[in-house]
C-alpha cells in the first residue's frame, strides 16, 4: 500500500525539495527549499545546503559567523503563514477548529469556497486523505494559481483529491451527496440554495466570516431558508503563556479576534426545522432591524 500523498516529505533525512525552517538563538524563523550545490544566507554568515541533505532533522548547523540554528521540517501551521499569499489565510487556530467542529473525516466529500491562498485546502486535504474529494472554487484566477502553487510546494506536487474551478460557487456548484461545504467568502449567504441542493442529509455548512455584520446575516438567512437545523456561531482566542523558572504569567501579545465560525446541519428533504423556544431579547428586532425577514416582521 502507497503512503498518503506527502507523508514522505515528513519524515527521514532531509531530502534535495525539502522545505525547511531555521531557528535562531532569538527564535526567529527562516524557510526555505532546500537545492544541491545552494548555500543559505544571513547576514550572520552563510552555511551550504549540501550539509543539510541527508542529515536528521534535529540537526543544529553553524554558519561562518559561528551562529547556530536548529533545522527542522515546518508544520503546517508554520508553513501557512510563511508561504506566499495572494489572499489573507485562514490562521491556524481557525483551520483546527473547521476541522473538528465541522468533523472533517478521512473520505469526507468536501466543497470550499474561497480558496485564497491555500491554507485552509491543505488542512481539508490532510484530514480526507487520498480517498476524499476536496472541490475549491475561487472567484480570482490569480489566486487559484498562488494557492495551486503553494498546495503543490507542500505536498510535493499535486494532490489527487483536489480540484479547483474559478468562478462563484453559486454559479459553478454542480457536485451532489457532499459531506461538508466550507465558506470563506464575502457573502455566504447568497450561497445558500446551491450549498442545500449539495449536502447530504445530516451534511454541515460551515462559514468563516470576519465581521459581526456578516455573521448576522448569514444566521438569520439560515434560519430563514429552512432546510438547516438552528446554527451554532463562536469565535477562537490564543493566548501563549511565558514560562521561565519562577515567572509563569501569560505573554503580553495573543491571537485575538481573526473570524467568526459558524456552523449547521443539513435536514432530511422536506423536513421543517423544530420551532425555537428561546425569546430573543428585547430590542432584538427592532425598529432599525434590516436584516432577513424585516420586510415581514421578524420574530
């Protein structure tokens, strides 16, 4: 049985295409690619790649300046952010939280909309495996390329379960019995007819939106459209901790606010969803409410 795609590219001695990532006595990152005969620079002085290509990762190399960095091979998390971007990435902690709350399975059957750089389409590809189906549809060709090309860089080439098609979903959608449907856009509600006629029953929409606007919108279109059960929306928060001897306390930086994710789940054909039981709170509907159902008096 063939290993899954990339998984040779993560593990053994460092190979002649293998991305690596230094580390300086700071912490600092430098990535690159490693090339027979190709030395890497810093203004702390230079080291041949040929010492790397063969060796364990692990291994520590000192330039001429006598400086040491450790070589290992990036994560993922690591390679998103330091890859080249057409379009903002989905960060790390957003993608770990698609994956688990959107139960993204080996095998799953999946349609991304808004591939931008590629970062969320390599966590979709690594957790449905070789015997998935990842379909990404991306408004802009220019990004469609840079994605391609980072997607390709990762895996070292391409990657069997994906495919992408420029242009709007809306307007492209033709695969059926999908698993899950994952919206990094703009307006994901508009989206919403084609994403229902997709998913199978019990199947999950996820979206990821950046404002409270957009997050408004796309819960109460679901809520209205009606072949969804009660949407389910949260956002993540990092905080990293400084640990050294006696001064435990949290870092004085985190990874605030990114997005908002929100989450449901597809019901059986010509099911009405339950009735809510939760009053909304007073002012909820106000007056100066102009989102969906406003035209007929929400409730």
């Amino acid at each position: 049985m063939s290993e899954p795609t990339g998984a040779a590219r993560r593990r053994g001695p460092f190979q002649v295409g293998d991305q690596v990532q230094l580390t300086d006595p700071k912490g600092r990152h430098y990535t690159f690619t490693l090339e027979a005969g190709k030395s890497f620079h810093t203004h702390k002085g230079a080291f041949p790649h040929d010492e790397l290509i063969g060796a364990p990762e692990g291994t520590v190399v000192r330039t001429t300046g006598n400086v040491a960095y450790l070589a290992l091979r990036p994560l993922l998390p690591d390679y998103v952010l330091s890859m080249p971007r057409g379009a903002a990435v989905v960060y790390p902690k957003d993608a770990g939280q698609i994956l688990a709350m959107a139960d993204i399975f080996p095998g799953a059957r999946v349609v991304e909309a808004g591939v931008g750089s590629g970062s969320l389409s390599m966590f979709l590809l690594r957790a449905i495996g070789d015997q998935g189906m990842l379909h990404s549809y991306e408004r802009r060709a220019d990004f469609a390329e840079i994605a391609q090309e980072n997607v390709a860089r990762y895996f070292g080439g391409p990657h069997p379960a994906w495919r992408v098609t420029v242009g709007d979903l809306q307007d492209h959608l033709s695969d059926t019995d999908v698993d899950r449907v994952i919206l990094d856009m703009l307006a994901p509600w508009e989206c919403l007819d084609a994403v229902s006629k997709a998913l199978v029953p019990g199947g999950i929409v996820c979206a990821y939106v950046a404002t409270t606007t957009q997050l408004a919108r796309t819960v109460e279109t679901i809520r209205e459209h009606g072949t969804f059960n009660e949407p389910r929306a949260w956002e993540t928060m990092v905080r990293t901790w400084h640990v050294e001897g006696l001064a435990v306390r949290p870092d004085h930086r985190m990874i605030g606010h990114t997005g908002f994710l929100l989450t449901a789940r597809r019901l059986a054909e010509g099911v009405a969803p339950p009735l809510r039981r939760r009053r909304p709170a007073p002012g909820a509907y106000g007056a100066d409410y102009t989102g969906p159902g406003s035209g007929s008096g929400a409730s």
